[in-house]
C-alpha cells in the first residue's frame, strides 16, 4: 500500500474550463474522468500495473480497461471503461456516464464486467477522506481515492488554500514491489498537478 497526497487545484481548473468548452454537447467532465485519463497515461510509463498474475506468471495487458466501482441497489460493481489508451477525456468522460447508466439499466455487456485491467474506487462524494481498496482480482492493483477539500499548504514558506485530495494505491506484491508502486503513484501525481499534459 502507497499513499500520496494530490494538490487537485490545477486539474479542477481544468475541468471546469473543459467542461465551459464542451457546453451544448451533453458531456460533463468529472474529477474521476480526469484520474481515469491520468492513471491510463501512467500506465504507459508502468505497464506492470496493467497486468494480471497468472500461473504462467506475470502478464502484462495490452488493452489498458479502467473499472470504475459503482455502488448500486445490489451491492458493489466494478464495470470497465474499454480502450482507454485511445480515448480523450472528453470520451473517457462519455463512456463513463455512459456505463454508469447502463449500470442502473442492467444492460452492461460481459466484457465491461470482466476485461477491467486496472480499478479506481472514488469514495470522494461520500466526503471519504482517504481509505484502502481491494484488490479486483484477476488485477494486480486498484487506486482508492478521497474527496477534494481544501486545505492549507506551505509554498515557498508561505501558508495558502489548495484543493488537495488523498489516494492509495494496492499493488498485488507479486506483481510489483513498494518502489515501482510509489514511482507509479508519483507519476500519477505529477500528471494530475501538471494536468494540461493529460491534454497532449
């Protein structure tokens, strides 16, 4: 298990500026569309936590698919946003509503329920802090993530707000060690403070 925390102030400038951007289209950038994108990019740096332990051993995904867990009436669901190695946020954005509709409906294909490569638990609109997730299994890692809240911090010795968000990684230690988790989150990190690269 890694933690970090995330200063979240430049990417919710960012949504809110796509999301002026893409008015009149029907689609709605939210805080988890953004982590979806920026999780997918790290995962290209760190393919080893899109992979799957198997008995032939450790098997890397070529797909990167981000199962977003959904609470619905019967319990807890972890449906995955296919292909999104190929998508913007703007379609990670669409797909995601998308799924969470289908959720509600019982219309979810069997593929959506079991090619998920890598998870994302936000508990953010519970007003969760910071919590640990389990792993989904075949998957060798979830990221569990809090609500933004704003916060002070020290920049440059000087006391300011910021919009500052937990979250924890799971890594299968079979699959990868603390290092190459924490080097993981990290780039995570980097791109969700640095956001306008998840644009590039």
């Amino acid at each position: 298990y890694v933690s970090a925390e995330i200063d979240m102030s430049k990417a919710m400038d960012l949504r809110e500026q796509v999301n002026h951007s893409l008015e009149g289209q029907g689609i709605r950038v939210s805080v988890n569309d953004i982590i979806v994108k920026a999780c997918t990019e790290a995962i290209k740096v760190h393919p080893k936590f899109n992979a799957v332990y198997s008995s032939r051993g450790i098997e890397i995904n070529q797909s990167i698919n981000i199962g977003i867990a959904i609470a619905g009436a019967d319990g807890l669901i972890v449906p995955a946003i296919l292909g999104c190695e190929n998508r913007s946020v703007a379609e990670i954005a669409k797909a995601s509503r998308d799924l969470i509709e289908r959720s509600k409906g019982g219309t979810l294909s069997s593929e959506e329920y079991t090619s998920g490569t890598f998870t994302i638990s936000n508990l953010g609109m519970y007003d969760v802090t910071s919590f640990i997730a389990i792993i989904h299994p075949p998957q060798a890692a979830v990221l569990a993530v809090g609500s933004v809240q704003e916060r002070p911090v020290v920049r440059e010795g000087e006391i300011v707000a910021s919009r500052v968000m937990s979250a924890t990684l799971s890594a299968d230690h079979r699959v990868s060690d603390g290092a190459e988790g924490a080097r993981f989150l990290v780039e995570i990190k980097r791109l969700l403070e640095e956001p306008i690269l998840l644009l590039m």
